[in-house]
C-alpha cells in the first residue's frame, strides 16, 4: 500500500448521517496516505458525498461534476484527480452517473464506503467499472468506524440506518434501503474509543433512530434486541461521556421506555427532535404518516410530563399535494399546542419515484411560499421565547470551541442552544455553569459561574 501523502476534498451534502459518512471515508482513506484538503484545486481524490432529499438534487450534482472537469484536466499532468460521486444521489442514480458524467471515475452507495481503497484502485486499472451501491450494511459496520479520528468533543455515532416507513414525500427508503440496527458492542466499543480521544458528547444517529433494535451484548444474547431507551442508559455508563443525544426519530416508534430513559437518565440531554410533517389528519394520512395530529400530540404530553424542561423540535413540510387553507390552519394550530424549541419547515418539492411526485392536486408555488412565510414567522416566534426564557437560568454549557470574539468561548446548552460566554480557552471540552443575561433567535450569552464540571 502506497503511503505517499495525497490530497483529499470531500463535499458534503444534506443531512448528519452523510457528515458522519464523510468522516468515516477520511478515515479509510487516511492509511492510503490521503490527507483532507479545504478546495478540490489540486486533489488526488475529489469525493461528493450527496444527497437526494432535496428537489434537483441529481442536477446540482452533475452541475458540481461539469465544475470539476476543468480542475481534473489541469491534475492530469501531475498525477490526475480522481472524482468519486458517494451518497444517496450515487444509490438512486448508480452507473448512470458514469454514463452522463464521464468525469467521474467511480460510484459508491452509502452502505460500501469500506471498499473505497479497492474501489480506487480498481478505478485506476479499469475506468467504468469501479461501481458499488449494494445494501450491506452490517459489512459497512464492521469495517468502519474502529479507529475513528476525532475533532472537538462532540460526535455523532450511527447506530441504526435505513427506514421502512414509506412517507410517500421521501426518498430515503429507496435509496438507505431497509431498516438496519447495529449490534450495542459494536457501537459501545466506537463510544469507549471515542471517549478515550477526548468526547464528552454523543449524538447517536439513525434515519430512524428510536426504531432502533440492536443485537444485545455479546453474553446476554437470551436478551432479545435492546431498543434505544435501553441504548441510551447503557451509553450514560461509559466513563468520559457526558452528554448523549439521538435524531432523528418517528412518532410511530416511540415506546415508554425511552420516554422514560428522559425521566431516569440525566446524561440524555432535554431535547427531542420529532418531525410531525403537517397538523391536519387528511394530510398525514395521505403522506403515510401512519399517526394523528393527537397521537404526535400525546407523545410531547408525555415526553414533558418526564422531563418537563424538554425542549422540543420538529420538522414540518408546507404545500403537499391536496393541502388546503383548512389543513395549513391545523398545522398552525398543532404549532401552538406544541409549542416548538426549534422547528425546521420545508415547502414540499417533488421526488422523482415517490407516490406524492404523482399526485395531481399539486399546491401552487405562490400558495407554498405564502403558507411558509405564515410558518416561519410562527416558529421564529416560539424559537426567541424559548430562548428568552433561558434569561436568568444557570445553565450547564459543554464548551466545543472559541468564539468569534477574543476571548469568548462558544458551547452548547443542554437544549442544544448556542452559547457565548467569556471565559479561558482551558474550558474547551468542559462543561462550565453560565448564567444567562441575554438572548436572541439563534443564540445566548451570558458569564461563567465558575468552571465546575457537571454530569449534564
Ligand atoms: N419535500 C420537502 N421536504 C421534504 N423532506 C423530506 N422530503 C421532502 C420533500 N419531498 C423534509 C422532511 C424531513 C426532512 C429531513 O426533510 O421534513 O423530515
Ligand atoms: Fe423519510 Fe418518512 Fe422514513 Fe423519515 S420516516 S426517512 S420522512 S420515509
């Protein structure tokens, strides 16, 4: 194996799980001598990781590839550029995307990144062929993911892939494939080892995270398949993790048990990140949805009786296929009742393949964006009381780096919020007490209390 030392540019597109994608290519790549460069100018691999959820997504990427190809013909003198297209766009597409881009060497779906050296060098003998997007997850696992490189103190650790669910506006289930969970000693052997480089923070992730359904440690095999609640307080036992998250979840999957890890486990931060999609009953019916607006609701009431500073976010999709002025005003009024930490809102986009692409009642794009401005107007609302109502408290803040400002440290509070604070760079990777004096939409400031190190 050559180790020469060779240039590296990953593009990341979409979500945490292709971030976290990403962060696993580098480090098959790593022993191959690859180290990661901040533009494509110049690389010896170039690596788009892409993703299919939003609408043209195939198209920005073939845009990205007709911007390489000038960049690949310069390296030609002086070794070449590899281009590899990774991640969902490269599942849907597959070799067609060789066919229509003959600037790229190679394609590799999510669940094969462990192959990329062999895929390289066979990219090198033969152009055409070096093209792998099977479903094997459990091989992906086990050869990635052992000797993790780690930066900051927070990590994200993939604990489960894939999603059965069939929301007729998404495109996940055909391009992640099939509900997938990982053993527990293999994602609590990732942890330990990421704990032991310094993590302080774990964001365990899955498309569907809380259907999780892992093998049980090695010895308690008579266990059955451990679900996420059971994860999570497992997780809280590795020494060096102080704070554990998890998204993104279905309202479907939610079981007692992990309401309740909320109430038992201080280590599981007061967040929840829970998509709804929509307020009215005729449209989550008609996004197979497979729950109510009351269900989704009966989940939040639950979740705060557990934990009842939980801040609670969401995802909401405006304008889908038959969505009327009616149906827009119950997803307002399921805003109200809930009540949103934080909340992310999309206009609906057609996915080719997907049964919402083929209905005919689509909304008008002007009716969409006026709905969204509505929406947003709302959210922003709910997101600056949620913050403001942090003036005053002492909060524990995990320190991650320094802030913009000399002197300032930036850190996160335990509802995910940013936080600016004065303090001395030896707080980095601590968890410090602020007390908060100030808020805005998007963060909050505040003074140290002291640098005290608390379990949440
Ligand atoms: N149109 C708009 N938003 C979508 N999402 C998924 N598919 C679509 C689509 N076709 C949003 C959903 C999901 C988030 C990750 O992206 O809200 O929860
Ligand atoms: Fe897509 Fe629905 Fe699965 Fe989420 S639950 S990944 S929105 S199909």
């Amino acid at each position: 194996m050559s180790t020469t030392r060779k240039r590296l540019f990953i593009k990341t597109y979409g979500c945490q799980m292709n971030v976290y994608d990403s962060d696993r290519m580098k480090d098959v790549l790593t022993p191959l001598g690859y180290e990661s460069a901040d533009t494509p100018e110049g690389a010896d691999l170039v690596i788009l990781n892409t993703c299919h959820i939003r609408e043209k997504a195939a198209e920005k990427v073939y845009s990205e590839l007709g911007r390489l190809r000038p960049l690949k013909d310069e390296k030609a003198a002086s070794g070449g550029m590899t281009i590899a297209v990774a991640g969902c766009v490269a599942q849907a597409e597959g070799a067609e995307i060789m066919k229509r881009a003959p600037v790229v060497d190679l394609v590799v779906g999510p669940q094969t990144y462990h192959k990329l050296p062999e895929l390289i060098a066979q990219a090198h003998r033969a152009k055409g062929e070096a093209l792998d997007t099977e479903f094997e997850v459990e091989d992906k696992f086990d050869r990635l993911g052992s000797d993790r490189q780690v930066e900051g103190y927070s990590a994200f650790v993939t604990v489960q892939e894939g999603c059965d669910k069939f929301c007729t506006f998404c495109v996940v289930p055909y391009t992640r494939g099939a509900e997938w969970s990982r053993p527990v000693d293999q994602i609590v052997a990732e942890i330990r080892a990421l704990a032991a480089k310094g993590i302080r923070e774990v964001t365990l992730l899955g498309q569907n995270v809380n259907a999780f359904h892992g093998a049980p440690p090695s010895g308690r095999e008579d266990e059955g398949a451990w679900g996420l609640g059971k994860l999570v307080r497992h997780v809280a036992l590795i020494g060096g993790i102080e704070r554990i998250r998890f998204t993104t979840s279905h309202p479907r999957d939610m079981d007692e048990d992990l309401i309740q890890a909320f109430a038992d486990t201080p280590k599981l931060m007061p967040y929840f990140h829970l998509p709804v999609q929509a307020g009215s009953d005729k449209i989550l019916k008609s996004m197979n949805r497979q729950h109510t607006a009351e269900e989704y609701i009966a989940i939040i009431d639950r979740l705060r009786a557990a934990r009842p500073d939980i801040a609670i976010s969401g995802d909401m999709i405006i304008g889908f296929p038959g969505e009327t002025d009616a149906d827009f005003e119950a997803t307002l009024d399921l805003v109200r009742r809930v009540n949103y930490a934080s909340c992310f809102s999309f206009k609906y986009s057609k996915r080719p393949g997907t049964p919402g692409a083929a209905m005919f009642n689509q909304v008008d794009e002007g009716v969409k964006s006026a709905r969204l401005a509505v929406l947003q107007e709302l959210l922003s609302d709910q997101q600056a009381a949620f913050n403001e109502s942090m003036i005053g408290q002492t909060l524990p803040v995990l320190f991650e780096k320094p802030g913009r400002l000399d002197g300032q440290l930036h850190g996160r509070s335990p509802y995910l919020q940013s936080v600016h604070v004065e303090g001395p760079a030896e707080l980095i990777g601590q968890i410090g007490e602020v007390r908060i004096e100030a808020a805005s939409r998007n963060s909050l400031s505040g003074s140290l209390t002291g640098s005290k190190r608390s379990a949440a």
